[in-house]
C-alpha cells in the first residue's frame, strides 16, 4: 500500500515538472514574438518617417499656392487636378520640379503645363508664392478675370502663354516688370486699350497680341526690341505703321498686322527689315504705292498686301526675290505689273491680283471704280496719320481716300497663321 502511495507521488512530480518546462517554453516564444513585433514597428515608423519627410520651404510655399489656386478652378471637365491633394506637389498633374537655380540640391515647382486643359477659373494672388516658375503655359482654358499684380514675384518667369482664355482688362502691364520673360503669348482673350510704349523695350524673342480688344495705336517709338515674331492681328489699332519699325532690322522675321485699321502708306522703313520672311498687312486702310525698298527683303517667302488701297505698279523686283513663294495684292487698285510679275506661274510664285485695274486680266474693277481712284492719286510724302482713332487719313495737300464703301471686309478669324500653338 505504501508502495503504491509513493508510485503516486512520484508521477504528479514530474507531471508537474513536465508543465513547468511547457510553460516556460511559451513564455519565451511569446516574449520573442514581442521583441520581433517592437523591433518591426519601430523600423516602419522609421521607414515611413523617411518618406514622409517635412517638404523644403519653396515646396511647401508651391503646395499652399496649388491648393488656393484649386479652390478657386470651378470646371476641371478633363480632372487634371484631380490628384492635386497632398503635400506632394511633384506628382501633381501638369506640375513639373526641377532642381533650384540658386542651389541644385533644393527641389522646386519649375514648370505648369495645362494647355488645352478646358479648365474654368481664375488666377489667384497665391501663384506669387511660385517664385521659381520658368514656364507658365495655360493655352485653351477657360480662365478668366485680370492678371494678378503679385505675378511681379516671378522673376525666372520666362515664358508665359495666356493665350485661349477669358482674360480682360487693360494690358498686363505687370509682365513689364518681369526681367527674366522673352515669350509673351496674349492672343485671343479680351484684353482692351492701348499698348504701353515700354513692351517694345523688352528683350522679347517673340510676342502675340492678335485676337483681343486692343486700341489707340502701334507707339511710335518701337523701342529695341529683339523680337523675330510679332503678331498684332485682328485690333483696332489705327494710325499709321511707325517708320521705328526699323530698330528691328536686326531680328524680326515675322511681322502680322492682319485686320488692325492701319491707314497711310507703308513706310520705306519696312524694307530695311532684312531678315523679314512673313508680312502680312491685308484688311486695313493702307494707301499709296509699293515701297521699292521691299525689293531687298531677299528672306521674304509670304507677302500679303491684299484687301486694302494700294495703287500704283507692282514692281518687278518684289518679283523676283528670291525665296517668294506667295504674293498676293487682291483687292487694291493696283494698275500695273512690271516683267515677270505678269507671269508669276512661270516661277511657282502663287499669287493673287484679283479686284485691281490690270488691263486684260480677269476679274478686276470696273473702270468706274479705278477712274475715281486714279483721279486722286496719293502722295506717301505729304500723307499725314491721325495718331490713334479709327485711321482716318488726313492729307496734307493731298487727296487719299478714306475709308468708304472699297473698305475690307474684317479678316477671318481662322486665318492659319494666327492659330494659338501648343507647348510641348
């Protein structure tokens, strides 16, 4: 019986020590699962403390302008700025960073591109705070109001294309105070009044201002400028084509100044533009004769004199220049070609000569209309301008016609060369 009482005793100690052991062995596995659990979070926390890390001062500045200039976007029918949410401005569609200029190792917001983004809104006072902004570009939106005065902060800004908007007002005359800008693109918005002298003093490459509301007249003194493209089209400028033109012998390549009420005669000056490729005057109230010096533009390729009243002899040294490839003088009173210019098809020249007074071509005016204008001949040497207004002319013992019922029609508003471009 005693036999059996410690056989007894024996089997609960080692029960006893056997779950002793068991228990030990748990505590230790849940203690290292405890370990492996802290030491995982703390290397999350550290990996997502790397990740997001607080943005530099100028990124920061960028994500409160975007954010305000979001609040202000009242159609984004495309979502472009869908994905504007959050500090990480870089990622934002249409937002493009770049290394700093002052300090390569500071990112920045360099660039906006929302050309052809259909967006309705306005531009806030908050898009100063972009003060590293080279590239403006918001060609075909609905964007409208003024230019804000603070766009004065944008000292790298130098290019900025507004054109395709709603904007109105007076010209932005803060664009005069950025010294970085050499592209202007304003064209087809709703912009009104007279040109301020000082644009022309401004180291533009190229500037567009066709297709708005703009008055008075081109400013006498051009200034010197480095421009190779301007395009005033579809205004109401008035007055005469300054003989200034000529401080931009050195540049200018394109010169369009298509529907702007211009009168007088064109100046000699124009054809000391040595380089010029394009001119385009058609649609206005331009008188008197061809300026001769025309015949040493040998880059020219486009020459459009059409729709106004010009008289005189089509001279055969424009002709012959070297690299015309369109000629047209429709629509003016025009009674004479010299040598080849009757037989322009003989050099692939196209061109158009109709509604002048060319003996024994077709469809010219009647004789009624050409003996009334040949009665009052012009004298470009005598010719005063009204400066501003409509472009009247007002002679100085001279007979010019005005403007009458022989005036141009308004030029299309799709003509090809004024179509806005879009930014790669």
């Amino acid at each position: 019986m005693a036999s059996t009482s410690s056989s007894h005793s024996f089997t609960t100690c080692v029960l006893f020590l056997f779950f002793l052991y068991l228990s030990c062995f748990f505590n230790n596995l849940d203690a290292k699962h405890s370990i492996t659990n802290t030491h995982k979070h703390k290397h999350q926390h550290n990996h997502n403390h790397i990740h997001n890390s607080p943005l530099n001062p100028r990124l920061y500045r960028a994500f409160l302008a975007l954010q305000a200039w979001k609040h202000v976007i009242y159609s984004d029918p495309k979502n472009i700025t869908s994905n504007w949410v959050g500090p990480s401005v870089c990622n934002y569609t249409g937002i493009y960073c770049a290394p700093s200029l002052d300090d390569p190792k500071i990112t920045v917001v360099a660039g906006i591109d929302l050309n052809h983004a259909d967006i309705a809104g306005f531009l806030p006072d908050e898009l100063a705070f972009l003060c590293d902004l080279s590239l403006l570009h918001l060609n075909s939106n609905r964007f409208c109001g003024i230019i804000p005065k603070t766009f004065s902060n944008l000292t790298h800004l130098y290019e900025l294309d507004l054109s395709n908007n709603r904007f109105v007002g007076p010209f932005p005359s803060v664009v005069l105070s950025l010294p970085s800008l050499t592209y202007l693109d304003l064209r087809y918005n709703e912009f009104e009044g007279p040109l301020p002298p000082e644009l022309f003093n401004k180291a533009f490459d190229a500037f567009f201002l066709n297709n708005n509301r703009f008055t008075s007249s081109i400013p006498r003194n051009l200034g010197k400028s480095k421009a190779s493209v301007m395009v005033f089209a579809n205004n109401k400028f008035g007055g005469c084509l300054p003989e200034s033109i000529v401080n931009f012998a050195n540049t200018l390549e394109e010169l369009l100044l298509i529907n702007t009420s211009i009168s007088g005669c064109l100046p000699q000056q124009v054809g000391f533009l040595y380089k010029l490729r394009v001119l385009d005057v058609s649609f206005n109230n331009i008188v008197g004769p061809i300026p001769y010096s025309l015949a040493g533009l040998s880059h020219l390729e486009q020459l459009n004199l059409g729709h106004n009243m010009m008289s005189g002899i089509v001279p055969v040294g424009i002709c012959e220049l070297p690299n015309l490839v369109n000629f047209t003088f429709s629509y003016n009173f025009f009674c004479e070609e010299e040598g080849i210019c009757k037989n322009l098809t003989s050099k692939k020249i196209a061109f158009d000569d109709r509604r002048n007074c060319l003996p024994e071509k077709a469809l010219q005016r009647s004789e009624k209309e050409c003996s009334a204008k040949l009665e009052h001949p012009v004298d470009c040497f005598e010719l005063c301008c009204v400066e501003g207004g409509l472009g009247n002319n007002v002679s100085a013992g001279s007979m010019a016609i005005p403007p009458s019922a022989t005036a141009p029609a308004a030029m299309p508003l799709s003509a090809a060369p004024l179509v806005a471009p879009s930014h790669p």
